[in-house]
C-alpha cells in the first residue's frame, strides 16, 4: 500500500510516513523508499555545492580570460556565490572533505559555462583548476588582480 501511495502521491507518502514516525510506528513505515530519499537529499545537497562551484569558477575564469569585459554584475556573482557556498557548507560542512572530487566535477561544468558565456574557444582555459579552493573562496582574490581593494 504504501509503495502504491509513494508512486501516486508523493506528498501524501511524505506526510503518512512522518506521522507514523511521531506515533512510533516504525513497523508501518516504507523503509525501502526512505532511504532511496534520504539518499536522494544527500546527493542533492552535493549537487548544488557543486553547481554553485561552478557558477563562481566560471566566473573567475571569464575574469581572468575577458579583462575587457569585467564589471560589477561578475563582481557581485563572485562575492553572492562565496556567500552561498559558504552558507552551504556551515550547513553540509561534511562535504568539506570530498572538497578534491567536488572542485574536479565543478571545474568541468565551470569550463563548459565559461566557454559558451565566453565565446571563446575552451582550449585557452587550463583543463585543470589551476585555483584552489582557499584562493575560490577569498574574497581578496580575483584572477590577474593583486587585491579588489586595489582595484
């Protein structure tokens, strides 16, 4: 029945499962889609870092490859997304220690965003990060620039 109700009405399984675990139920509950959706929250919660990751990445790359082209939209993108991940990781703060894999994943989607925001042929950006991500994530560092507040 309530494989049935998690095919049919999401919403309803949601709120039948909760009640069950407030009356102690644990016997009644749908154990085999819990934990597919608790997953699912876990998996969610990495992506978005990791979309986030790119945003800023890609923008940190248009500002180091389109000089010309720097302004105050890309400027506060970088500062928004710094706070975002930031927030996202006080939050989640155990995906700090996959932080390797998620900048290797991010990057490649960063590339792919540079190069289609960019116009620019994808080869010029290194196909590594070459930006750590102590250096993503300060808000002194910008590309090819001392310091913002020299700026």
């Amino acid at each position: 029945m309530m494989d049935n109700l998690y095919k049919k009405d999401f919403y309803a399984w949601t709120m039948q499962n909760a009640l069950l675990m407030k009356e102690g139920k644990m016997d009644e509950l749908d154990i085999e889609n819990l934990i597919e959706e608790i997953e699912s929250m876990g998996r969610s919660e990495k992506w978005e870092l990791i979309d986030r990751l790119s945003v800023l990445i890609s923008h940190l790359l248009k500002w180091q490859y389109q000089t010309s082209l720097r302004g105050r939209s890309w400027e506060l993108t970088i500062k928004e997304q710094r706070r975002r991940i930031d927030y996202h990781l006080k939050e989640n703060s155990s995906l700090k220690g996959k932080m390797d894999e998620l900048l290797k994943e991010s990057y490649q989607l960063a590339l792919l965003k540079a190069e289609k925001e960019t116009g620019l042929n994808g080869s010029i950006f290194p196909q590594q990060c070459s930006y750590d991500f102590k250096e993503i994530m300060d808000d002194e560092f910008y590309p090819n620039q001392e310091s913002k507040k020299q700026k």
